[in-house]
C-alpha cells in the first residue's frame, strides 16, 4: 500500500504520471482518450498514478514554447470522473499559487475520510503572481486533512548553481512533505550531488530520510528534447549529443535514462536513501507514451532484482 510504503520510508515506489486532456475537448473525446489510457496502464504493476496540474510557465522564460500551450482539465475531475476503473492511489499535482486560501483549504477538507495523495508546486518563477505560497499550502494541509498525505518537488540541477536543495528538502520535510519527486532526470551528476549532501546532513543531524522519487521520461525526437530544455530539464552537452547523433532517439534516451536511475538507486540503497522512480512522457507522440509505458515494465523487473540483492547481501 502506497501510504505504508511512504510512513516506512521504503525504496522502490514507481509511479506513472500524465497530464489530463485538454479542457476544450468535447466529453465523447475525453472518455475517449481516458478509455485508451486505461487499456494503457490497468495492466501495470505501480503503486500510483500520478496526475500533473499543468500550468503555463510562460514568464519562466523567454524562449517560445516548442508546443502550444493548452488549457488542461482539472487532475481531481479527470481522476474521479474518468480514471476510476484505474484501481490504483491517485497522486494529484497542485500548482498551489493559482488558487487562494480559501480555495485550497476546500478541496483539502474533501473527502477526510479517504486516504488521499498530492504534490504542491511552486511558483514556476519569480516573476510570476501567486495568490498562496508553498508553506500556506503546508499549513492549510496539517491543520484540516491528516488523511491527505503531501509531497514536494525536487530539482537536482538546482543544487549545483545554489547548493541548497538538500536543506530545501530538509526544510520542506519539517513542515509535512512525506515525499519528493524530482523533473525529468538527465543529469547524473547534479542527482548525486544532492543526494550526497542531503544524504550527510541528515545523518549528522539524525534527521531520518523520506522517499525521493526520480523522474525518467523517454525523448523520441529533436522536437521533444527542445521541449524539455524548454522545460528547465537539465541535460548535459555529451548526452545531448548522443541523443541528436543517433540512429534511434528514442531508443538511445531510454537506454541512457534507465543507466541513470539504475545508478542513482544503487547509489540510495548503498546509504539507505529510499530511492523510487516515476515515468512519464513529455510529449503526446504515441510512440513515446508507448515506450513510457515500456519504460515502467523494465523499471519494475530492475527495481524487483536489486531489491532482492540487497536483501541476500
């Protein structure tokens, strides 16, 4: 059960996470495209499903966006109305600064008799308005919902510009976060630094370790690793270059994705971080949504196999 596997503070959570159609599609379009989800994923071995709450981010940056932005239908609404024959927890994002105080504490107070996941996002940057800040959201939870279990994001490529993100989880933690899932994950080397250091600090201080969920997303084209530069994804020049120069984009990203998480969760299990994966895919190419879902398979017979080393060892 996801709630036993997070309290007990256990590697190898995999979640698959997608973002719920456009808003302006007609509802015969959206049972639709729920129904081919569906047949997707009810026959997948994960934990949970994660379900994005997609905003816009244009003042983010000031490049174009490599796709048009759309207006999606609200996570909850999608999951209640359409997903339900998906017998798996939902894990809903909440980019917490669109809504205000009142809205939020609302949708917290829903449903207290029912075990319920979500993840708070932050404001995209800071040039952008918010009605409620990350910690508002934190308090709103403890105080009206302790059957709402909240997570936080984590951004690994951060730590290597501020050196901090160790203490933002830290901190973070201290005000309720059960969990991290981090952005999609091409950067080997700034995951390991943040792991180190978050690793470290909390031995130091006795502070014990709460899951961290890395993000793998498969690429299949130039245009869709365009998107994910977009994004903030940070991927450095070498695999870059592996990437565009190759024969198969698609099959050379996973490749490379999987050697990463495989790393980072060796790397967790060395120093007993619980480490656990979340795929999705950045882009609606079904090949690419095809392969994501290839993509939790593997995870799953990898996570299954080191899991039983480490327990022989």
């Amino acid at each position: 059960m996801l709630k036993d596997m997070i309290l007990n503070k256990q590697s190898g959570i995999l979640t698959y996470g997608m973002s719920p159609p456009k808003e302006d599609n007609t509802e015969e379009k959206i049972a639709e495209i729920a129904q081919k989800q569906i047949d997707r994923l009810k026959g997948l071995d994960i934990d949970a499903l994660i379900l994005y709450d997609v905003q816009e981010e244009s003042d983010r940056i000031d490049q174009e966006r490599p796709f048009p932005y759309s207006t999606m239908l609200d996570p909850e609404l999608y999951s209640k109305q359409y997903l339900h024959a998906l017998e798996v927890p939902k894990i809903i994002y909440r980019c917490v600064g669109k809504y205000s105080e009142n809205e939020l504490t609302q949708w917290v107070r829903k449903d207290t008799d029912q075990q319920r996941y979500t993840v708070y996002v932050g404001a995209s940057s800071s040039q952008q308005d918010v009605k409620l800040e990350l910690a508002d959201a934190y308090r709103i939870s403890k105080q009206n919902n302790d059957n709402l279990s909240f997570g936080g994001v984590i951004i690994p490529e951060r730590h290597m510009v501020k050196n901090d993100e160790h203490l933002r989880v830290v901190n973070k933690v201290k005000q309720g976060c059960d969990y991290f899932i981090s952005q999609a994950t091409y950067n080997i080397e700034a995951s390991k630094n943040f792991l180190s250091d978050y690793y470290h600090h909390c031995k130091e201080n006795e502070i014990e370790m709460v899951p961290i969920l890395f993000n793998l997303a498969p690429c299949g084209s130039t245009k869709t690793l365009e998107f994910m530069k977009w994004l903030g994804i940070s991927i450095p020049r070498w695999l870059e270059n592996e990437l565009k120069y190759s024969s198969d984009v698609l099959d050379k990203s996973i490749q490379l994705t999987t050697k990463i998480f495989e790393e980072l969760f060796e790397f967790g299990l060395e120093k007993g971080i619980p480490i656990g994966c979340s795929v999705e895919s950045v882009s609606t190419r079904k090949v690419e949504i095809e392969a994501s879902v290839q993509m939790v398979k593997d995870i799953k017979v990898m996570l299954d196999r080191k899991r039983l080393v480490d327990v022989s060892r």
